[in-house]
C-alpha cells in the first residue's frame, strides 16, 4: 500500500522521493478506505446533499493514525467523490478517550461573557521564529466585536493559567483549544504510532473538550485564513451544540479549499483537524 509509506514520510519530515502525488494517494484512500466506510453507514448522498452534514469521528491506530482520512478522495471541482462532500470529519486517538472528552460539560459559545485568549509565541528558543500578528490581527478583526479577546504575547507559565480559567474559548489552551502552530497531531516518533500521542491527543487528556490541531506543518497564509473564519463560523452558529465546533472548522477549511488553485492543494487545506466528542452536553 503506497500511500502508508508516502505519509509515514509526511509525518517523519523525511520526504526524499515520492512515487505517488497527494492527489492520487488521496483518491487511492478514497477507494479503498473511506468510500465502502460511508457506504456502509449509509451516508453517501447520490443526488442532492442533505441540509446538515452527518458528522463522523475517525479512530485509528498504528499506521492509520498518520492517514488524513478527511481529505481522502478526488477534489477537482466539482468532484464530490471525497469525505468532505459526505460527512463533517473529527478524530480521537482512542474510543476511551472520545468517551472521557464526552464527559465534559460544554458551555455553548454564544453564552454571555464568553472570552477568547490567545497565546502568541513569535520567539521560541531553538525554533524558527513565526509571524502571529497576521493570525491575531484576524481574530480581532472576525470577532473583536462580539467577544472580547485577551492577547498574552510570549507569557509565562503562570500567566496563562491564571487567564485560561476565566475563559470559555481560546487559541491555546481551554474548553476549545485551537493549536495553531506546525504538527500539533502528528505523531512524530515512529515508536509511538500505536500509542496516538501528540500534542492535540494530550491537551484531551487534561481536560480539554475540543482541539484544532495539525497533522503536519501548515503554511501561514492557510493558518491565518482558517482560524479567522473558524471563530467566525463558531460564533454565529444558529443551533449552539457541541457538533458546532468541528462544523466550523469544516466550514473554514471548505472556505479556503474552495478560493481559486487551491482544490487540489492537499498540503494547504487539509493539516487541521478537530479532536473531540459528538455528544451534546450544555450547561
């Protein structure tokens, strides 16, 4: 199966030579994965679309686990022979964890005082350094107006735990934690494939609802396109239910996938994903 080993090489940013394109390793996923899995649960629409996307939650493990799944299929325009155009797409590493993250109580994002922190680190020792003002200015500018928004620029420890727990939303840490920074779900030792441990799976595991993460390095300009109109979509959601946030993420992700050359740009759209539950909890 060529595509395991091409995206074993994605995850392992040791891409040296690749037979397969992303294009036709998706369409291969498509057809031997994903397509007889919707077919099975009878959520491939033939004619027209539903109204509302059914939503799907992907478990997998060992070499699966580094398959984009969402992204699997043809996506020339007009194709709808793709995940995207049947089902609105989540993960979770394991079905423990889906059950534990199901627990939590969720506070629906249209509530009075809800909050948005964001954790900018422009500098980091040892990294590359990132231009977050693009991706902040895009938050304020998208809902500055209807939420308030708390900006922390490389802050300590201690001041982000002391913001976080005053705060219903937020881009690093909280009840929806929108990691935006380059392989936060990637599983990047090859020991560990079986175990679904990365940066997004462990923010789960300490409590945290929902998590936007990315399953190998994402480019700015796709960064801040996504996460302005994901808090946007999020926030004007019409029914406020769990399903909303990874129906943003969808929506966003849809929006800069459908802006002209970038259908079969794999690489620029389909890094982000949404971990978490289904269940609808509200407090």
């Amino acid at each position: 199966m060529p595509i395991l080993s091409w995206w074993a090489q994605i995850a392992q940013s040791k891409i040296t030579y690749v037979k397969n394109t992303p294009a036709e390793s998706m369409c291969w996923l498509w057809n031997v994965a994903v397509q007889p899995v919707l077919e099975e649960l009878g959520l491939l629409w033939r004619d027209e679309p539903p109204s509302t996307l059914p939503c799907v939650w992907w478990v997998s493990g060992d070499l699966m686990a580094l398959l984009p799944l969402h992204a699997a299929g043809e996506h020339r325009l007009g194709s709808t022979d793709n995940t995207m155009s049947h089902v609105v797409s989540s993960y979770a590493p394991t079905l423990k964890n889906l059950q534990f993250s199901r627990g939590k109580l969720w506070t629906p994002t249209n509530a009075e005082n809800s909050r948005v922190l964001v954790v900018a680190m422009p500098e980091t020792p040892g990294h590359w350094n990132l231009n977050v003002s693009d991706e902040i200015a895009a938050i304020q500018r998208h809902i500055g107006s209807s939420t308030s928004v708390e900006v922390l620029t490389a802050p300590t420890v201690a001041a982000v735990l002391q913001q976080v727990t005053a705060c219903s939303l937020n881009h690093q840490l909280a009840q929806v934690a929108y990691l935006s920074a380059c392989s936060t779900a990637e599983i990047g030792a090859r020991s560990l494939i079986g175990e679904s441990i990365h940066l997004a799976s462990n923010f789960q595991h300490v409590g945290f609802r929902h998590v936007i993460g990315t399953m190998w390095g994402a480019y700015d300009e796709a960064a801040v396109a996504v996460a302005a109109k994901f808090y946007e979509h999020l926030l004007e959601q019409y029914t406020d239910t769990v399903s909303s946030v990874p129906r943003a993420l969808h929506r966003a992700i849809s929006d800069l996938k459908a802006q002209d050359g970038n259908s079969e740009n794999i690489l620029l759209w389909a890094p982000l994903i949404h971990v978490g539950p289904e269940k609808v909890d509200t407090g």
